[in-house]
C-alpha cells in the first residue's frame, strides 16, 4: 500500500513541459519551367543531321550486306585455325 501511495505521489507532481519537435523545414515552391533559350534552333539542326546522317549509314550498311550476300563463298579457303598470321 506504501507502493501505491508513492506511485500516485509521483505521479501527481507536476511534470515537467515535453519539448516539441521543431517543424520541418518547407521546400521552395517549385518554379514554372523556363522557355527554350536561344541555343534550341541549333540543337534542333543538329538533331536533324544526326537523323540524316544515321539513314544514310543505315543504307550504306544494308547496301554492303546485300552486296556480302551476293559475293560466291570461298571452297578452298583455310580455316581459321591454320590461316599464318600476317608478317610485318
């Protein structure tokens, strides 16, 4: 019983204030996107020789399979295995 009158003692004192959690920091509103600057015209040019450049090597290496198909295989060549390397 002398438990239980301590206990309610203590817990009858006045507590002490909890300190509160410091709020969290707030981002910076995000801002609108800017509009294209002045170097845009010249990416776009550039993007589009890439692409021609790209269609051009495109044909030129379905153009050099085609011819790569066309070309008879060699019968009497030697395998890989017994070809003497190159002499410098």
């Amino acid at each position: 019983m002398a438990q239980q009158k301590a206990r309610r003692s203590a817990s009858s004192k006045k507590k002490k204030a909890t300190s509160r959690r410091a709020a969290p920091k707030r981002k910076a509103a995000r801002r609108p996107a800017r509009k294209a600057a002045p170097a845009a015209p010249a990416a776009n040019k550039r993007v589009t020789e890439l692409e021609a450049e790209n269609r051009r090597l495109r044909d030129e290496v379905s153009r050099l399979r085609a011819e790569l198909s066309e070309r008879p295989a060699a019968e009497e060549s030697m395998p890989p295995d017994e070809i003497p390397p190159p002499e410098f």
